[in-house]
C-alpha cells in the first residue's frame, strides 16, 4: 500500500514540476463597454403651450396641462423632465432656480461644465450643465426668452447613478437635449 502511495506522490510531483515551465502568464485585458445606439432622428413635438421643440423619435413623450413633459427612454430606463414656467417678474428667480438644480447635486459630482447657449433669432438663452460623477442628474439646461417663457429640463436614470456605467447613455441622451434647446420655438 505504501508502494502505491509512494507512486501517486511521485506521479504528482513530476505533474506539477513538469507544469512549471517558461510559459508566462498573460493577464487578462480591461474590458471596455461597446454599447451601440441607433443614430438619433428627430421629430417636432408641438404643444398647445408657448414653445415647440424636436425630440428623438425612439422617446415617448408624456404633456402635462402645465405645459411640462416627461420624455422617456424605454431602451435606457431614462426620463428627461422638461418644465414650463411663465415669467412674470420672476425671472431672477428661476435663473437661481435654474441654477440651483445643478449644484444641488454639487456633493456627488466630481465637476460641473457650464455650455452658454444664445440664440438671438429664436430668442433663446440659457446654460447647459453636465455633471460629471455618481449625481442623480447628469445633464440639465434652461433656455428663456427673458420675457415670457422659462423651460428646464433635467434627465434621471431609474437606476443608482454609477456614472462610469451610464456614461455612453448620458453623452446620447445629452446630444438629443442639445438638439432640444437649438430646435426650441418659441410661439408668439
């Protein structure tokens, strides 16, 4: 019995010696998210409010008798939240407002980019924000005809925000709220 052990030891170390050669180990690379969306085509949403403005044409829109909208990407569990305030004095106010929703997620963001928007044709000025990080809100903008009108939009995913993740999703859906602003109307 002890012969037969003394077999399978040797049978093993020889097997785990002869395993030891100069073959290297190659770690294994990063791999890298290859999400793919299909290109954006846009579609005029015209409302029975003050403004009218294109949207992708994959969203599904929701109007609201306030004239705000909820814009919703079933493929990527996003909503964009669009809000209408008329301006009466207030202007001042809602600018800080419109402010103040960017940096409320100022604790969470690792940066904050500001993109001015004017539009002296369309009589449309405004900020666009892009919060970088784990926020719950990664892209927001307001655009004002100073007068009248005053829109916001933010966009929240359904999910918790680990932006590294989202990131592909936020940089799409971020072009869509670009074109959003640029395509803006106001009716007089």
């Amino acid at each position: 019995m002890y012969d037969s052990l003394k077999i399978i030891f040797i049978f093993l170390l020889l097997t785990v010696l002869s395993s030891c050669g100069e073959n290297e180990t190659v770690p294994k690379p990063n791999a890298q998210l290859a999400l793919q969306y299909a290109a954006a085509t846009y579609k005029t949403v015209d409302t029975d409010c003050s403004y009218s403005i294109e949207v992708n044409d994959k969203v599904v829109v929701i109007s609201k008798d306030d004239c705000s909208m909820t814009l919703t990407y079933p493929d990527m569990d996003a909503t964009v939240f669009l809000n209408h305030r008329v301006v009466d004095t207030n202007l001042r106010q809602l600018l800080i407002d419109g402010q103040k929703l960017s940096y409320t997620h100022n604790q969470m963001a690792d940066a904050i980019s500001e993109n001015p928007y004017v539009n002296p044709d369309r009589k449309a000025y405004g900020m666009l924000y892009q919060v970088e990080g784990n926020a719950a809100s990664n892209v927001q903008f307001y655009v004002t005809d100073s007068t009248r009108n005053f829109l916001t939009a933010s966009l929240y995913f359904n999910r918790e925000p680990y932006y590294d993740s989202i990131l592909p999703a936020v940089e799409y859906v971020k072009q869509d709220m670009i074109k959003m602003m640029e395509s803006l109307k106001w009716k007089d």
